[in-house]
C-alpha cells in the first residue's frame, strides 16, 4: 500500500519529526573528562550557584529538594547563591494583590531549602525581580528584600540591599570572598537608588566599578567570585544563540506546544534580538556598556569566577579578564533553554541543575556541574579542576 500525505497535513508532520530529533537531544557536552571528587573532609569551603528558580513547582521543587539533599550530605562550610530572577513574572507584589501569597511561597520554597540545612544563602536581583523594569521596580525589589531577609533570619540576605547596586561583599573564611552586584539597577530606567529613601554606598556606575576595584584588591589571598544576574557572554538566547527551529517554528516563545510553522516571518523576532532590540540582550549598546565596565576592572583585578543566571542553562565557558564565566540559570525544574557553543564553552547543557565550587584547604578549586532529574536526584556531569 502506497502513503500519501495531503499537502495540509505535511506542516504537521514535520513538526512532530521535529519534537522528536529535540527530545532526543541530551544537550550535555562535556570537552574534558572528570576529574576526581576531594574527601570532604579536604574542603575548605563550597559555593554553590543556581539562578532564575523563581518559578517553582507549587507541590515540590526537584532542583530545590536536590540542593537541600545535596548540601545536607556534606558537613562542609557553604554558601548558596541564587542568582536572580527568583520570581517570575513580576517581583514581589504588593501586600494587597491577589498573588501575594503564592508568590510568597515560591521565595519561601527558595529560602527554606536553604534554612532546612546548615549553609548560609543569598539572592541576589534579576531583572524579574525588578518587574521587568516597569516603572514600580524598585519598589518590587525592596518589598523582595524585606520578606528575604525576614524570613532568611540572617542565614539567608538579600544582597545588595534596597535596590542599591553593590557590591557587597561576604566572605567564606579564608578560602573565598563572594562579591554580589545587582546589574538589573544598571538597566532600570525607573526610580532608583540612591534616593530619598536609600543612600548607596555607591551612586553611580563608576562608583561601582571602583568599589569593586576595592573589593577584588582586598581579597587577602581568596579566590574571588562575582555573582551577578547578568552573564559577561553566553550562548543561550540572551547572547544571540537561536536554534533554526526558533525561525521556523517562533510562536513556541510563548507556547511550547505551538508547532505552527511561520518561516521568514518567524525569523523576525530571533533576529531583531540579535540585532540588539532589548537591552537584556548581549547585542544591546547598553549590556555591552555593562560587560566592557565589568572586564576593565577584570583586567586589572582579574577574579577566578564570574557567575550569572539569565540563560535558562548550565554552561561554563573560559574568560579572559574573569578565568571562568559559569551561568547557571536553570534552577527551576522543566524550564531550560537550548544552548550553542563557541570556542571558548568547556561544557554547556540544556538541563536543570546547580554548580558547585569546591575551595580545597590546599587552595585549589574544583567545579561541579549537577543536573536535576525529575525525582530530585542529582548527578554530576561535569568537573575540573579552576586553575
């Protein structure tokens, strides 16, 4: 019997091909093999960074059940970063919205999964956080920062404070100083510090930058990492990265369930995002103002870590003025992006996960890369040694 397909029905069939060559894609791709685990008992300190968790499941978390089990194994000095966007879509709202409380219980989920170990947290801002830069951000970042650090009770902060932009600086003893920004107040065209309400350590972007020149000098022998929500380069759509089926298939931004094949006019939105039409882009004049800041300090104080969320993805690339740059923005389970590859990537995955920093008592440091399976499992697909 011969198979005909009707002209109608062949769009459908090519996005069903489609799905399946994606779903059969791992999106692991590790370019150096493992390198072996320290006893713990050779650990100075563990860092561990996970980004854009703001959107969790409401019964239970994978990725925040791994990460309390996780940490809860190891009697290790830690730190928890999570690195922006902690609630999506909008911030925290006001008292009287009607979202308030299952919005309060997505930050409490974040927060809690630290406070049932012993490990110390903290959030830093993403643009999310700062309702998407609408005109009341600053007042969501500062309601955020007020239940955080209520509910933290001083082992979980919010960091910088009160919509200010850093840095401010904690330290892991003597193995490792963690310097936090909050780039979205870069970005914000709204109201924002320093104001009436708050004065800043630091006021303006020079200010910045100079008191981070500070920071990174004072780092008395540490390794240096500087968390932020805003990632140097990336390859996940942020920076530019779009895989083909985004031109073809473009309405899946909003619904990953629409296969509805629009080429040419599919491509407009891709390309208009890389052509810099957002200014959460890499491509925008006023993110690279941001990133050419960052790396002229780099240069002359050049961190071992600079680590972000924003890309829903787990990738660690080499830098040049910071060594490494990680993103790790996939700390909600089910929501990850596809990510590229470039010369400098030493792995890179569309999975959902955290990375861990491992500060040996002999000074050398370790990185882990762990990705979340749905049960809440944790496996490690990737380390070396950050030298």
């Amino acid at each position: 019997m011969r198979l005909t397909i009707s002209q109608a029905s062949r769009p459908a069939l090519l996005a069903l091909v489609l799905a399946a060559v994606g779903a059969c894609a791992t999106g692991v791709r590790p370019v150096t093999p493992p390198v072996p685990a320290p006893e713990t008992v050779d650990i100075a300190s563990s860092l561990i960074l996970l980004g854009d968790a703001g959107d969790p499941d409401p019964v239970r978390e994978p990725v925040f059940e791994a990460l309390s089990s996780h940490i809860a194994a190891r009697d290790v000095e830690t730190m928890v970063v999570f690195l922006g966007d902690n609630l999506y879509p909008r911030g925290l709202p006001d008292s009287t919205a009607v979202h308030r409380a299952e919005a309060e219980s997505w930050l409490a989920a974040q927060v809690d999964a630290v406070l049932r170990t012993h490990a110390r947290g903290i959030m830093v801002p993403g643009n999310h956080d700062w309702a998407k830069g609408a005109d009341d951000g600053l007042d969501a970042v500062r309601r955020q920062g007020a239940y955080v650090d209520t509910r933290g009770n001083g082992q979980v902060e919010f960091l910088p404070r009160g919509g200010c932009p850093g840095p401010d600086v904690r330290d892991a003893g003597q193995s490792i100083r963690v310097i936090a920004i909050d780039t979205q107040w870069w970005f914000h065209g709204g109201p924002k510090p320093p104001d009436s309400v708050t004065s800043c350590p630091a006021g303006t972007w020079d200010e910045v930058l100079d008191s981070l020149r500070t920071a990174l000098a004072g780092a008395g022998g540490r390794h240096v990492a500087i968390v932020a929500h805003h990632p140097i380069r990336s390859t996940g759509p942020h920076g530019g990265h779009f895989p083909w089926t985004d031109h073809i298939f473009p309405l899946r931004a909003w619904k990953k369930w629409l296969w509805l094949p629009l080429p040419i006019i599919g491509s407009i939105y891709p390309l208009s995002r890389k052509w810099g039409i957002s200014s959460q882009d890499q491509s925008n004049g006023k993110y690279r103002e941001l990133t050419e800041g960052l790396e002229r300090v780099f240069a002359e104080y050049s961190p071992l870590i600079y680590a972000a969320g924003h890309e829903h993805l787990l990738e660690v690339l080499e830098g040049q003025a910071a060594r490494y740059l990680l993103v790790s923005g996939a700390g909600t389970y089910g929501h990850a992006n596809k990510v590229g590859w470039r010369d400098e990537t030493r792995f890179a995955a569309s999975n959902n996960g955290f990375m861990r920093v491992d500060v040996l008592k002999s000074h050398k440091v370790r990185l882990g890369v762990w990705v979340v399976e749905e049960t809440g499992r944790a496996e490690e697909a990737f380390s070396m040694w950050l030298e």
